[in-house]
C-alpha cells in the first residue's frame, strides 16, 4: 500500500472519533495561526464563547491533531523568552472541517445541574432559596456584562464584524449565541424568584388573614 493511501485510511480511521474539542481548535486555526496558548485564552472558562476546555484537555488534542497530518507546528524562536510553538491548520484539516461542518450535530446534552436544584427548590428555606438565586442572578448578569464588552469591542473594530461574508463574522455569530444563552438563564433565574416571592407573601397573608381579630367583647370578656 502506498504511503499516501496509508496515511488517508489512518485519517479516515481516526477522524471519525475526532471531539468536538478537536472541531472547535480546527475552526479557531482556520481563521489564522496560532498558539497553544492563543487557543486555551479563547476557551477559558466561563466565557469561551465557541468551546469550554483547560489546557490539559487542549494540547493532548492538538497533538492528536498534529499526528493526524490536520494541524502544522512551527517553532518561532523569541529574542527574549521561551520559543513559540505556532500552529497552523493543513489542507486535510480544512477539508475534515468541511466535511464534518455540513453534517448533522450530535444531540446536545440537556443536563444542566441547576435544573435539578430548581426542581428541588422547595425543599429547602425559602431563605437559603432566595439567596441560590440571587447569586446565580448576579454570575450571570457579570457573564452578560463581560460579553456584551467584547460584542462592542469586535463592532467597534470592525462595523461589518455583523456581516456574513466578513472573517470575523464567526466570533460575531458565537458572541451572540453565548449572550442569549446568559439572558435566557438570568430571565429564567428572576421568573423562579419572583415565584418564591410571590408564595412567602400570599403565605404571609393567609397567616395574618386567619388569625381572630381581638374585639372590644373579647377584652370585656378576659376582665
């Protein structure tokens, strides 16, 4: 068997079980070169806004990838400090992209672990609730600050980042999915809140409603 064919049934093989941790560092090196490092900032939890890992999740998969022919490595020596390892996406990796962009994704995962807090809500003090909530309120409307900053930040740069046909448009595009999720849970956070509160006042009115109101023959009768 030809070398060629070898190495194009090898990236058969094992392009089938790429992540989507894999998928997500091709889209990111198929807009420039860049650096390991240069890739794990845009991942940083919370806020990476096209895929969430650690660096100890994304050099193993760059590796893979650069074993797979689908990523370059080129080592750029600095005047000062240590050499930096750029990567850069090949030609078998743009066209794995391609391939995989256009099919059908994988069913997302719905578990989310605040859920099952919610749905166990009243279990616990009305107390301990309200401040669960009041505290995922308040992470989520720092997320929702901090994105909306960087949504300003690629607009002003760039006023047709927007645009489909413009090289940023991805970002744009990952930026407004990230921000929509974030309102959606802050609004959904407030809805449960609000719930709460609404039950402890209608609680506290029933309590005050049913007690019996003390009369002036009640007082005559205690004499």
């Amino acid at each position: 068997m030809g070398r060629g064919k070898h190495r194009a049934r090898v990236v058969d093989t094992l392009s089938a079980v790429l992540s989507s941790l894999s998928y997500a560092i091709l889209a990111l090196l198929a807009t420039k070169p860049q650096s390991g490092y240069d890739i794990a900032r845009q991942m940083r939890p919370p806020l990476g806004i096209l895929w969430q890992a650690k660096h100890g999740q994304i050099y193993p998969e760059l590796a893979r990838l650069v074993k797979l022919g689908m990523v370059e490595v080129e080592r750029i020596d600095k005047r000062s400090g240590p050499p930096r390892r750029v990567h850069t996406i090949t030609t078998t990796g743009k066209s794995e992209l391609t391939r995989w962009i256009v099919k059908s994704p994988q069913t997302r995962p719905a578990n989310d672990e605040f859920v099952i807090k919610a749905y166990a809500l009243r279990r616990v003090p009305a107390g301990a609730a309200t401040s669960l909530l009041n505290d995922q309120i308040e992470t989520h409307e720092h997320r929702i600050a901090a994105l909306e900053q960087l949504l300003e930040a690629l607009t002003s740069r760039n006023a047709r980042s927007a645009a489909f046909d413009s090289p940023r448009f991805g970002e744009y595009a990952a930026l407004r999915r990230a921000l929509g999720f974030e309102r959606e849970h802050a609004a959904w956070c407030r809805w449960l809140l609000a719930e709460l509160t609404s039950t402890q006042k209608s609680a506290r009115r029933t309590r005050t409603d049913g007690q019996p109101a003390v009369g002036k023959s009640s007082v005559a009768r205690r004499r």
